[in-house]
C-alpha cells in the first residue's frame, strides 16, 4: 500500500507533508530526506486511529502530479486490508476467534499494529474470513 504525500515548502524551511487519503497524517522535516522519513512515520501511525475507531483505512489512491508515494510496511498493509475485510464482512474480533478456533485476546494481537505477528497466522485469519491473502513479487 503506497499512499500518496504532498510535501509542501514551509515559510520557516523544510517540508510539511500530508496524505489526501489520510488527513489524520501530518508531519513535517528540516529537509527532503527528513520529511519523507517523517511521512512514512505519520503514516503508520494515523492507521491507529482507523484501528482505535475500528473504522475502514481508505485504500490509496492515484498519485497526482507533484506527489510522491509513501509505503506502508507490508506488516501494518495486511493488518489494515483484515481491518477492513472484518468491517466490510461485519465480524468483530470474538467471531474471528471463534472462526479461528483461538482466543479473543490471539484475535486483538493480530489486528493490533504493534504486534508482530506472523504471515501464515494473518492468512489464517483471511482464510477463517473465506478470503486469501497472496504474495506478489515484482
């Protein structure tokens, strides 16, 4: 998932940069390279937000000119793509357990970004949802 930013010169020097898609993401930097450092940051950390509200991370959408693209890890990517399979399907945390045959608190770890969790376990969670996650290498 690649969002893109918009870094804008600020008055006092550096950048200040923000994310159409995410407009909970604003940050800045004395430089080029500090700010797009800083935007990966902001990024990551405006997901909590959409994680907190349990509401669905709005996909990222087409660059436009002047923009440049902000990777989200792909750890926090395929959390954030369950997030938003769990909303859209209507499945709270205790009902994935219960699909997974595991505890509610294994359920919060897994959707939680903070936690690393393994990628066979967040398939298993897109399985037990009737969905599969794939890797592509390009």
């Amino acid at each position: 998932m690649k969002y893109p930013a918009i870094f804008t010169p600020a008055d006092e020097g550096g950048f200040v940069v923000t994310f159409r898609d995410i407009p909970e993401a604003i940050t800045q930097g004395d430089d080029e390279a500090e700010a797009f450092a800083m935007a990966a940051d902001a990024l990551l950390t405006a997901m909590d937000f959409y994680f907190e509200d349990r509401r669905p991370v709005p996909a990222p959408s087409a660059p436009e000119d002047g923009e440049r693209l902000i990777d989200l890890p792909l750890s926090a990517s395929a959390k954030v793509l369950l997030l938003n399979e769990m909303l859209t399907q209507k499945v709270r945390p205790a009902d994935l357990a219960r699909l997974m045959g595991i505890k509610p608190q294994e359920v919060n770890r897994i959707i939680d970004l903070g936690h690393a969790t393994k990628i066979d376990t967040l398939a298993g969670a897109f399985k037990a949802l009737g969905r599969e996650l794939d890797i592509i290498v390009r």
